[in-house]
C-alpha cells in the first residue's frame, strides 16, 4: 500500500521569515493520481522536495504507507521524481541514464538491468533512443527518457515537479494523456505539480490548491470547479476566470435581491436560495461569483441585466463577451452570437450556478 500522508507538514526558511509550507495535511490514496496546484511561490515545490526527501520539513510527518519517512534520506525512500529540466546525465546514454537509477536502488545484474531498460524503453516507444545522448534529443523524448527513469525503478510513489513547462503547447496535451496512460496501467501513486489550472484540472484523480502554502481546497476537480471553497479557488479554476461582483444584500418579503447601483445590476433570489443564504450571513454586502459560462444573453424572463459590450474575443467555438457589468466582467457565448461594440444587451444567469462569497475573508457562503 503506498499511500502518501502529509500531516500537518511545515517548512519555513530564513529563520521563519518565509513559510513556504504552512501546516498542509493532506491524503493521497494508493493508485490515486493527485495534481498540486498554485501560483507561484505558493510552496508546491517545497512541497514535492519534502516527500523526495530533498528537502526536509520544519514541523510535521511524511508517511508512505503505514511508514515514516519524515527523517529517512531521499535514497532510502521509495519515490522516483520526474523534473521540469529532465535531469538527465548529459555524458551518458538514454540506455545508462535509464538504467542509472537501478543500480543505485536494485541489486539486479548488468544484464538483469539492460533488460528492464529494454522492457521500459519499449513500453515508452524510445527503443530506438537507448544508444543517444541526451542533446541528441527533442525536449519530448528528453522528457519520455527521465518518465521512463523514474518507471524503470518500480517505485512505490511517483513525484512530478512540472514535468511538462518546456514543451510546446501540442507535446504537452500528448504528455499529459501519456502520463495518464501510464499512471492508469501501472497504478502508481503519483503527486504531480503544475502552476497550469488546466493540466490540474484534467489530470489530477483530485487537485489540491494552494495558496502562500496554506491548503485552500482539496477536492475532486469537478467539485471544486462547482463547489470551490472560497473566493481564491473560484478564481483559479476554470478560464476564463470568474467573474466577481460586489453587491448589497437587499430584503424585498421573503426574497433578497442582490443588487450593484454602479452597474444596474439587480437579481432576485428564490425563497429557497434567500432563506439559505440567510442562514449562513447577516452581512449586508457580499461578493458574487458568476462564470463566463454560466452567463447567457436573454431576451425575456426575470432577473435580465443590461449591460454594454466592449469587445467580442472570437475564440473559434465561443466568443468572449466584455461586458461593462463589472471589470473583467466577461459572458462565453456561442460564436453565431456577435453582438456589435456598444450594443446593449440582456443576460442572464440560473441562480443554481451563482457563487456566494464572504466579501472579507473570501471563503464561500453559498
Ligand atoms: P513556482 O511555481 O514559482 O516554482 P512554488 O509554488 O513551487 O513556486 P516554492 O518554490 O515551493 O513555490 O517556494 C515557496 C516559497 O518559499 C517562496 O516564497 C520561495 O521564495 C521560498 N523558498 C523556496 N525555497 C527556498 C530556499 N531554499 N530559501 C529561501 N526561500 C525559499
């Protein structure tokens, strides 16, 4: 069983100045694939460095299985790490960088080990490789070399330290699906990290968000996607962004209407929605969080908002809509609706699809 517990894992710098890592506890199943996601300097990679073991924690446990390794040296630990720069041995061949690794770890033959490198080589389509070195590759075979390094080992857990950064945007979706293939077949626990909302998205079992290292939402990336757990992860999930609006919460009987005088925007909540939303704030200002998706121009109906169109983005299938709602402010709408710059125009939205968020704290109130 090679599950991955973080518990309560910590990791400050320079004398506690910086704290890259701020008490993250987190779960990883056996088999389970999970994507680590975040802006820059959130603490993802140190993350990662801790349970390689490159790095070692300020406060917490790292265990794998039923085992704690939190104080085991990285090359006694059972985890092959895939990096963004390959890190492969330039002087020598796919063949001994491949085969590296087991010596190091395995107690096989010279032969024994040619032969799993073989197996592998062939498995990741880079046979015909063994005998090249490095700067004789494309930084796609490069990359399929240091995935089929950290294979070749069997290990228990699989660290990915964004892998894919330096490919061009069409290698990176065939990785990503080979990636995948691969973690499915062999079933490997795997901790995978990208800055890419995207990649985390359609890679991940469940994706883990972070933010100045402090764990905003672990979830599956469906549930976080509809469900995210303040206004942050709303934000970092899905593109375009949402879009936020600050608005009064406003009584009329048994309904609020939450409306923004800057804009003209004005919404009617059912009963329901109303009295739910009322039991979790009495605040009487609230952001909203709507996504560009969810927005749809309409014509009659309740709850139409006027608004001006700035520019139509065409993006093929869609076009993006810039609204004067709010700024940023953007509806996705089928390409055969193309409004004129400056043209008003009514949209709407179904109220299941509106977000609710503290307008202090950002976490999500409905
Ligand atoms: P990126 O996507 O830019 O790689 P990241 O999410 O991986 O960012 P980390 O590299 O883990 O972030 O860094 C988290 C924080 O810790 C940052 O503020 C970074 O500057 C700091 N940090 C990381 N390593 C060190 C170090 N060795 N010494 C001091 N500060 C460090």
């Amino acid at each position: 069983m090679a599950t991955i517990t973080l518990d309560t894992l910590r990791k400050e710098f320079d004398n506690g100045r910086i704290v890259a890592v701020d008490d993250l506890s987190v779960a990883v199943e056996d088999g389970e694939f999970i994507t680590v996601v975040g802006p820059s300097g959130c603490g993802k990679s140190t993350t990662l460095r801790m349970v390689s073991g490159l790095e070692s924690p300020t406060s917490g446990r790292i265990l794998v299985g039923d085992e704690d390794v939190t104080d085991q040296h990285a090359r006694t630990r059972d985890v092959a790490m895939v990096f963004q720069n390959y890190a492969l041995y330039p002087h020598k061949t796919v063949m001994e960088n491949m085969a590296f690794g087991l010596r190091m770890s395995t107690d096989l033959s010279k032969a024994e080990r040619r032969e799993r490198v073989r197996e592998t080589a062939q498995m990741m389509g880079i046979e015909e490789l063994l005998d090249d070195k490095p700067d004789e590759l494309s930084g796609g075979q490069k990359q399929r070399v240091a995935l089929g390094r950290a294979i070749v080992r069997e290990p228990d857990v699989f660290l990915f330290d964004e892998p894919l950064s330096n490919l061009d945007a069409k290698l990176r979706t065939t990785m990503r699906t080979e990636i995948q293939r691969l973690q499915n077949d062999l079933g490997i626990t795997s901790l995978y990290v990208t800055h890419d909302q995207e990649e985390a998205m359609t890679m991940g079992d469940r994706i883990v968000i972070l933010k100045d290292g402090k764990l905003q939402q672990v979830g599956r990336p469906k549930d976080v996607y509809e469900n995210p757990a303040n206004e942050f992860v709303g934000g970092f999930v899905g593109s375009p962004s949402m879009n936020f609006l600050d608005v009064s919460v406003e009584r009329e009987g048994n309904h609020v209407v939450l409306v923004n005088d800057d804009s003209s925007f004005s919404y009617r909540l059912s009963e329901s929605f109303s009295a739910d939303l009322r039991e979790t704030t009495h605040e009487t200002e609230v952001r909203i969080g709507i996504r560009p998706e969810d927005v749809t121009p309409a014509s009659d109906g309740s709850n139409l908002i006027d608004s001006t169109v700035g520019v139509v983005e065409p993006i093929g299938s869609d076009n993006y809509l810039h609204l004067d709602i709010a700024p940023d402010f953007i509806a996705r709408v089928d390409s055969d609706i193309e409004p004129e710059t400056d043209e008003t125009i009514s949209i709407t939205f179904d109220e299941s699809d509106l977000h609710v968020f503290h307008p202090k704290t950002g976490e999500s109130l409905k």
